[in-house]
C-alpha cells in the first residue's frame, strides 16, 4: 500500500480480537472510504423509525404528508432529534408507506424524547383508523455499530459524529462490514428470539438478540453525464431488482423485512437520494446474502464496474451504517399493520 490506511474500528474500541478477521494480509482496497468517529465519551445513540401504511387512493399521498410534516416538527421542538429524513416506499403487501427515521444521542432525556413521540405518532390511528402505524426504536452501544462512506457527504447516524475517519483499510471484500463492527472482534453475534406480547391492539417484540439492520443509502445529486447515466440505466435498475427480492422473498435468506425507500424533501417531494432499510435475522444472514446470493453478486458487479470507472472523481455518494443489537436494545410496536411489517414476522 501507497500509504498507512486508518482502522475502521476507533483505537478507543480495539480489543484483542478472538474472533477472526475476513481481511487479508496487507489488504489494499480498491477505492477510498471513510467510517464515522463518534465521540470517545459517547456510549449509546438512538434510533427511532416510525411509519404509517395504507393502501394507495386518491388522497393518501397528502394525508401521509400531513402528518409526517406534523411529526417531523414535533421532533424539532424537542430539541433532541439530531437528525431526521422522511422517505416512501411500497411494501411486500403493495401498501404504501411513509416512514420516518430520527437519530438521537443516547441520553436519558433523548430516550423520553422518544418515548413521547411513540405515543403522539400512534396518536394518529384514532383520527385515521384504516391507517397502520408502528414505531421501531433502537438504543446501540457504540460498539454495535459500523459505519461506510464513500466521502464527506453523509446520511443518517453519521450525522452525529463528531467527525469522519481517514481512508480505511476495512472495506471492498465479504466479510468487511463484520470487520468493522467493534463488538465482532470477540462476540460471533449469535442470535437469539425475543418475545411478542399484545397491549391491547398494539402488538409489542422485545429482546431479540442481535438483530441486525442495515440501511444502505445513494445520492446521485450531483452526478451528471456519462456517470448519471451509468447509474440510472445500469446499476440502479440492478439495485432495484436485488431490493425486490429482499423485499419479497428475504425470510429464504434471512431477511426480516426489506424496505427500498425514495427519500423525500420538506414538501414531500422526491429527491435523487434512495437507501435500503431491512431487518435481518442476524448479522450472518446479512453476510450470507452479500457474499453468495446471486442478486447481491449482481449489485456488488455493477458498483464495482462504476467505482472503477467513477470511483475516484465520481459524485455518486454512497453511505453505510449497521446495527448489531443486544436484548435490552430494542422496542418494536405496530398498531393495525399487516403480519409482514417490520420485524413482525421474527417471531411466530
């Protein structure tokens, strides 16, 4: 290697590793990328999702909105929100769905942040009764986490970084992303079943043990050219033919509950920005699936055809973040949703 490349794992989170790494000896990778650095003193971060489903008539569109802009401003006034993005998307029952997601630092006043907007949200299914909701909140300790940018330009849980890493070494081969995650260099992350219970019509799961989510995110902004080109007609289309499948037909490989969102801006319209959100059943699975499944071949074939051609003064913008989370870490409640929703299928 030209140059000394950074661990993707921050010094403060090295231990002696008992678990081996998939990375090669003096592995150089093919393309620069960066891992977010939370601050040392930081333990935990929140992560909030909260979605509504219906099925798609004439004025569903505006009523999601409505109250999606409602509860995006709920989250400002409580000031403990460091960042939210609202997107759509339709799922595996052809519902439509708008789903918000909010980041937090792990405070206790954050988590009571959270706590309120869970019950102003499900709020909503007393005024519009034909309407699912459900709110997926998740509390990681840091080393639950591992992060992938393709440059400065971020979306979700890094925006509560304290800033971004230099290039990293960790990255480009299978395996990587469980290289990367701090809690993996002792613990296989075995998972474990949670438990589903019913308060009243809300249908509640606690700990599952290391549940595993992903969210995988694109922004084509600013490509122009030759390379919008290339992502729109030739990778994007396989992207979407992979999300399908993981939306579809995931639980053959583990997949919990895919969701391939467009993100939207203030007014509720699309932008050039799209991430993949899925549950999966455990890190392993989600490993499984990047390296043998033909779908993910596909996706990884044509990335790395653009990243050769683009990678290095491209704009396509590509961010990385997973969970790995323990029992105590996880609260899921759906209200009126189908059986495939989130991570209700998990446990039978």
């Amino acid at each position: 290697m030209s140059q000394q490349l950074d661990s993707a794992i921050p010094e403060e989170l090295q231990v002696q590793r008992t678990c081996p790494l998939a990375m090669k000896q003096n592995w150089s990778p093919p393309y620069p990328s960066f891992s977010a650095r939370f601050d040392s003193s930081q333990q935990y971060l929140g992560m909030l999702i909260v979605d509504m489903q219906g099925i798609a008539e004439a004025d569903t569109p505006t009523r999601f909105h409505e109250l999606s802009q409602q509860f995006m401003s709920a989250a400002a006034e409580t000031n403990q929100v460091v960042y939210r993005d609202q997107a759509e998307f339709v799922d595996n029952a052809k519902m439509l769905n708008r789903i918000v997601v909010c980041y937090f630092n792990g405070t206790q006043d954050a988590v009571q942040a959270a706590n309120r907007l869970s019950q102003t949200w499900f709020g909503n299914q007393s005024i519009f009764p034909k309407l699912g909701f459900y709110a997926e909140e998740i509390w990681p300790s840091i080393d639950r986490l591992e992060t992938l940018y393709s440059s400065d330009h971020v979306q979700g849980v890094a925006n509560l970084a304290k800033s971004l890493s230099d290039e990293v070494q960790e990255h480009g081969y299978w395996g990587s992303a469980r290289d990367r995650l701090p809690a993996a260099q002792t613990d296989p992350l075995e998972p474990q079943t949670g438990t589903k219970t019913r308060r009243d019509a809300v249908i509640e799961i606690r700990e599952i043990h290391n549940l595993c989510l992903i969210r995988s995110g694109q922004d084509w902004t600013e490509t122009s050219g030759e390379e919008r080109r290339m992502y729109l007609e030739d990778v994007e289309p396989v992207l979407a033919r992979g999300m399908k499948f993981l939306t579809d037909e995931g639980s053959e490989v583990g997949c919990i509950s895919n969701r391939y969102v467009r993100v939207l801006n203030d007014d509720g319209q699309a932008i050039d920005q799209s991430y993949g959100m899925s549950w999966w059943n455990s890190m392993k699975d989600l490993d499984d699936w990047a390296r043998a499944h033909p779908t993910h071949k596909n996706i990884f074939g044509v990335a790395m055809k653009y990243l050769g051609e683009h990678g290095g003064s491209g704009h396509l913008k590509l961010t990385h973040e997973v969970f790995v989370i323990d029992k105590a870490q996880g609260h899921f409640e759906y209200l009126n949703c189908h059986s495939g929703t989130g991570v209700l299928s998990a446990i039978q």
